[in-house]
C-alpha cells in the first residue's frame, strides 16, 4: 500500500445540524468570537469563520438539514464534542466571559489535543453540543510544521 498523494494540514469545517440556527449563531458568534462568513438560504446553510476552520450549521428545517433524518436531542447528539483551540487562554477571564453570556459550563482539565497536553474548558452550546476551548501544551509543542515543510 501506498502513502496517500497528499498530507492533511489541519480540520477544515465542522458541520453541525441545528434546530435554532440564529440562536447558535448568537452563541458562537457572541461567546465564542465567530463570525458569520457566508449564508445561503435556498439550503439552510450558515458558515462560521472559527480562525483558521469553518464551523457550518444546518437548519434541520432546510434543505440540507431534512436529507439529514432527525435531529440531535435527548436520545442522541450530532458528534461527542468539537475542540477549539483559545489563544490567550486565561480560565478565569474564560469562565466569567462564559457565565455573563449564561453559557452551561461543563469540566475543566488537563487534556490532549493536536499541540500536546494541556488546559482544556468544556462548555455546551444552546443544543446541548460539548464545546471544548483549548489552550496551549504544557510543554514544548509538538513539531506541527514538520507536516507542511512538505507542501
């Protein structure tokens, strides 16, 4: 078997299927610092710029969101959770921006992400989706650029 013909640089887009899409936009445009980048309404499709990655909802009443079967709730969610990298991450300036937009807080820890170990801040978005804000590694980053020197 061969190497694949190419090198993943990093997540493009997520795309979640919602049933309230102006109150998530609200939420990741307000708490998180998105931004609305591109609306198409023929679809229900509205795209998120999340840094460098797109974060796509998908009105579960619009076109996209009815080829999609039921929606996320009580008896299941659209994905475990998504992780978004923070920079500066300051917990208590986090937690207190989070509690005056009366976001639901979930746990905080120490966890593994794409840089290496560090603070990670769960929180959940109005439909009940685990966000996950990630600070920097603990230690010395990993070599990510190894992976473009490439390209």
């Amino acid at each position: 078997m061969s190497a694949p013909p190419f090198q993943l640089l990093h997540l493009d887009h997520v795309v979640l299927r919602v049933r309230d899409p102006e109150a998530m936009v609200a939420f990741y445009c307000d708490v998180l610092g998105c931004s609305v980048e591109r609306r198409q309404d023929a679809i229900g499709l509205i795209q998120l710029r999340a840094g460098l990655s797109l974060i796509d909802l998908v009105d579960l009443d619009g076109k996209l969101g009815r080829m999609g079967g039921a929606g996320p709730g009580a008896e299941g969610r659209n994905m475990d959770h998504l992780c978004l990298r923070a920079d500066p991450f300051d917990r208590d300036a986090i937690v207190a921006h989070l509690q005056a937009h009366g976001a639901r807080i979930g746990d905080f820890g120490s966890r593994y992400g794409a840089e290496g170990e560090g603070p990670s801040q769960y929180l959940f978005d109005p439909e009940g989706n685990l966000v996950e804000l990630k600070g920097p590694p603990d230690e010395v980053p990993i070599d990510t650029g190894a992976a473009t020197a490439a390209t």
